[in-house]
C-alpha cells in the first residue's frame, strides 16, 4: 500500500488531497483501479470521499474535474 497526497487547483478553486493505492488494480480500487481510499477537501471541506466504496461522490463538474486530475495520476 502505498500513500499520496497533494494539490491541484480547479477554475481558481484548490483541492487538497490525500490517499492510499494498492500496487496493482484491485476490484476494491475506483472504478476496479488502484485507489484504495481517496479524500479531496475544498475550503477546508471533504467534498469526496473514497474507501473501497463511495461515502461521498464528487458533486458538481468541478470537483469530477478535480476527481479526474487525481485519478489520471493515481489510478
């Protein structure tokens, strides 16, 4: 397992980030990837939240496209 963590900024909007993945794809991972467990804050918000399920989906187009920077990365 490995751990990861950051910041991307979306239409001036930043997202900090922090997560684990396995080594290799899982049927546990995002979308039967290798993000275990996943969390973007925006403002101090969680405003996504992975763990081998969704507790909570990006909403809005922004945080999909904050989602999908990270996952581009990660997955």
């Amino acid at each position: 397992m490995k751990a990861f963590k950051g910041f991307v900024i979306v239409n001036g909007n930043g997202y900090h980030y922090e997560g684990q993945q396995y080594s290799r794809k899982s049927k546990y991972g995002i979308n039967g990837g290798k993000i275990k467990q996943l969390t973007i804050k925006c403002k101090g918000k969680v405003v996504t939240s992975y763990d081998k399920a969704w507790n909570i989906e990006p909403s809005n187009n922004e945080q999909r496209d904050a989602f999908e920077i990270i996952a581009f990365d990660y997955n």
